[in-house]
C-alpha cells in the first residue's frame, strides 16, 4: 500500500496510519524509514509504536453474584446481575505521525 504526500511547494504535509491489533497481546513495532530519500521523511513521535489488543471490539458478558455473609444472624438476599458491555466509541490510544516536505515540478 502506498501513503501519497500531496501539498505545494515547500508545505510540510503529515499523514497518519491508524493500526489495529486483532489480538489478545500487546503488539509492538520499531518504524524505520529506508529507501533513496529515506532523509526526507521524518517520524515526530519516534520510532516505536505499540498497539493494544482489542479485547472488547465484542460484547462481553457475566453474571455479577453478590451472595450475604450472616452478620450478628441476619443474612441477606443473594442477588445476581447481568453484566454485558458495548463499544459504542474507538478513540485511538496513540498517533504515529510522519511528515515530509513536497516538492512539485
């Protein structure tokens, strides 16, 4: 895949590149700029990225049991509830910028 810099003459352009981690560890990836005109690029945050596992992209469910310990012979009800959870919202934990300058003929 390609990421295209685009801008005028001399304009800074930075574009950003969002990963996911499908899996249940935490990933972490060194970024290393190569190539003819490897120095043209630049990566402002560093160049370690480390990507957290989504673990609640999917509904997780349980059963919240609360069960009464007798206190001077009174015990109470034992109560359960139903615990699920939704991701409505993904804010990402951390951006990897980089940037170069354009030039245009």
């Amino acid at each position: 895949k390609t990421i295209e810099f685009t801008g005028a003459l001399h304009a800074t352009v930075v574009k950003q590149v969002r990963l996911k981690n499908p899996s249940v560890k935490t990933l972490v990836y060194s970024a290393t700029l190569v190539g003819r005109d490897a120095d043209d690029f630049s990566l402002p945050k560093g160049n370690t990225a480390t990507i957290a596992p989504n673990r609640f992209l999917h509904p997780a469910e349980a059963v919240l049991l609360l069960i009464s310990r007798s206190v001077g012979g009174i015990d109470g009800a034992t109560l359960t509830f139903s615990l699920k959870s939704e991701v409505k919202h993904i804010e990402p934990a951390d951006i990897l910028k980089c940037k170069s300058p354009c030039y245009e003929l």
